[in-house]
C-alpha cells in the first residue's frame, strides 16, 4: 500500500464532533505516520528491521509507580497488597548505524488488595496503556507517545473506604528523553506529559516527572545491586508532588528478563486515580519481573 493510498483514508481533523473522534482520528493519524516511515525506511537497504526485539531502546522507569510491569508489593503500614499485571513490549525496531527507533506497546492493570483474615478485597483498579516510539543515538533515547489511564473503585471498596466514586480518565500524549551516565552506572530522565483529555480536572492538562537510576553495581555473576528515584509534578492537585525512593538488587541481570526485589519509600500525592488528590505516604516490599 502506498502512502498516498493510507493518506486518503484519514479524516481530516475538521469533520471531528467529539472526543471519542479526536482520539479515534489521533490513533488513525499516528499509525498512519508511523506505517509511512516504516514503508518509505525499509526500502532503504542500508537500513536493518527486527521484529520484537529482546531489548527495549528506551529504559524502564524501575521507582516509577505506574511503570508497566509484572509485580507484587507489600505494604508494610497495613495491610495493604498492591498487584501490577502488565509489560512493556517492543514490536518493530528499525537500525540504520548508530540511530534505532523503535515502535512498542504497554498495558498493565494496577490492583490494590486489602487483606483481612480468610479475604482479600480489591479496593482499586487502574488501567494503563501506552504507544510509545521510540528514537536512540548512542547513550540519548528520546520518546513520544499517546497513553490512556481510567480509574475505577473495585469489590467493596467504596463501602470499606467511606468514598464516593469520581470519573477518573487521562489521555495524554508524552515527550521524553534519557541519557546514560556512565560516571553514575545508571541514567537520568525527563518527562512532559500533556493530558489532552482529564478528568475530573478538566483544565488542569501538564505533568512534569524527573527521575534517575544509578548504582547499578554486579555483586555477583548473577547479583547486581541499584537505587532509583522518581519525582512527579502535577498541575491537577496545585504542582504537588508524588515521590518514590528505591533500592533493591537484580537477580539475573544479564538476562532478558530479570528478577528485582526492591524496598520503596513512596510519599505525596496518590497515583490512584480514586484518590488522585489525597497525600499518603507508604514504605513498599516489592518482587518484580523486568521485561
């Protein structure tokens, strides 16, 4: 298929009546960009095309409490679990000398469990995707992206809280860049991400997020030690902050998947879209599978 014929079937951005075609025609747009490099690339010989790669280009944000990930944490002030059922997986990637770009997807179900004697309530859910692309030269990575976030009470969690439900939905499209710092053994990154679509602060639309890993030092053949950090800054809750502190080991770490086990100190304001604008602060136990 050329790119004239793929082009001819995008709706223009003037026939759009609602939100749900504004993401729908996003969606159309952004597949259709990336179909069109890919045809225009591939025809270049010079360039390499690998499908489901077994590296990711860009880093896993590890202190991150919305990262995709297959985990379960324990939190050590109650009685609380949290449950996180999920990856994030490269499907094409492009090489051409130093320069890759990838092109992926990520979908992970955050749970939090409460635990009493002889039952286990799930009093959230969370929903989490992204479409991420991805561009690497060297130590840089750069990223852009559309994700969805919807929120939603679960089981009796309303009734054992005390709350009420609120509608809690995010589209965004993101832009983000890390680097490598050999000095540190780790990386730094940044984050602006634009929630073109927010409830229930519909006018509230930026988030800024920093972060870093560093200390990642083999302990053993199979061992490897490392402390992360992640800082959010949100204009929906008056530029409060949501701040995680990490520091665990990697078993396995030269293999495609690693196992982790980390301890996290997480304080400010909830990531729970439930409880969005709320403050906690929670000492996490966590064993994690990095894909």
């Amino acid at each position: 298929m050329s790119a004239a014929t793929m082009l001819r079937g995008v709706r223009p951005l003037a026939g759009i009546r609602s939100m749900h075609d504004l993401r729908r025609s996003a969606g159309l747009l952004t597949a259709t960009h990336v179909l069109i490099f890919f045809q225009v690339f591939s025809q270049d010989s010079s360039i390499t095309a690998t499908t489901f790669p077994t590296r990711k280009l860009f880093p896993t944000f590890t202190a991150d409490a919305l990262a995709h990930q297959l985990s379960v944490s324990r939190v050590t002030d109650n009685r609380e679990w949290i449950g996180a059922v999920g990856a994030s997986i490269p499907v094409v990637q492009l090489q051409k000398g130093d320069v890759q770009l990838q092109a992926g997807v990520g979908a992970t179900v955050f749970n939090r469990l409460i635990k009493t004697p002889g039952h286990v309530t799930v009093s959230t859910v969370d929903y989490k995707i992204d479409l991420p692309i991805d561009v690497g030269v060297g130590e840089t990575k750069l990223r852009i992206g559309y994700g969805h976030i919807s929120s939603h009470w679960a089981d009796d969690g309303i009734e054992q809280l005390g709350k009420s439900s609120i509608s809690s939905v995010k589209d965004y499209l993101s832009l983000a860049a890390s680097r490598g710092v050999p000095l540190v053994r780790g990386f730094v990154y940044t984050v602006a991400t634009y929630l073109y679509h927010n409830e229930p602060q519909v006018d509230k639309k930026w988030q800024f997020q920093i972060g870093a890993e560093f200390a990642n030092v083999a302990l053993t053949d199979f061992l490897q030690s490392y402390c992360a950090l992640d800082i959010k800054l949100k204009q929906e809750v008056g530029w409060g902050t949501t701040q995680s502190y990490q520091a665990g080991i990697r078993l396995f770490s030269h293999a495609p998947h690693a196992l982790r086990v980390c301890y996290t100190l997480r304080t400010g304001y909830e990531e729970r879209g439930q409880l969005y604008d709320q403050t906690a602060t929670a000492h996490l136990i966590t064993l994690a599978v990095d894909f």
